[in-house]
C-alpha cells in the first residue's frame, strides 16, 4: 500500500465517521465501511520502513478498524431499508399453468 493511497483511505474514514450523527447518513455509512475494509485488507498489521537511521517498525491496529467496521455494517443493517433487500424471496408456482 502506498503512502497516497493510505492517504486517501484515511481522509474517507475521517469525512464519513460522522454518519450516525443527527439523522444518520446512508451514503456516508456505506462508504465508511468500504474504505474500513479497504484498509484493513490492504494494510499488514506490522511493516518495516527502511530510514536513514536504520529501520523503522509500524504496528497498525487491525482491531480498531475492525471494531469501527462491525459498529457501521451493524448501524447499516439496523437503518438501510434497501440492505433489507437481501432476505430470500418467497415463490410460489401453484397459479402456474403448461
């Protein structure tokens, strides 16, 4: 992950943390979960950066993100009437005729 696209990924996590402020904001939800989960697929929990001192190790807490992750899908499902869309859709052939 380059440092520009966890640059970006940041600043969507950071511009959408405030979905359930108010109202609640769908739009702002969705994408917060999105770049959670980019991050936290893209992001290793520990890294090395190689510097003019020698090597520098960065842990980056999977858990948090993860936890924020859990708390939007789980406000999502509670709030997105269309996430509602996804409950199996009961048929019935009984009218039907050859």
């Amino acid at each position: 992950m380059t440092s520009e696209e966890y640059e970006a990924l940041d600043a969507a996590i950071q511009a959408n943390a405030d979905y359930d402020d108010g109202a609640g904001d769908i739009t702002k939800a969705r994408a917060l979960k999105a770049a959670c989960r980019k991050l936290l697929a893209l992001r290793p929990a520990r890294s090395q950066r190689f510097a003019t001192g020698g090597p520098n190790l960065i842990d980056f807490n999977h858990v948090a993100i993860a936890k924020v992750l859990d708390e939007v899908t789980a406000w999502l499902a509670d709030n997105d009437s269309s996430a509602s869309g996804n409950e199996p859709v009961q048929l019935s052939f009984e009218e039907l005729r050859s």
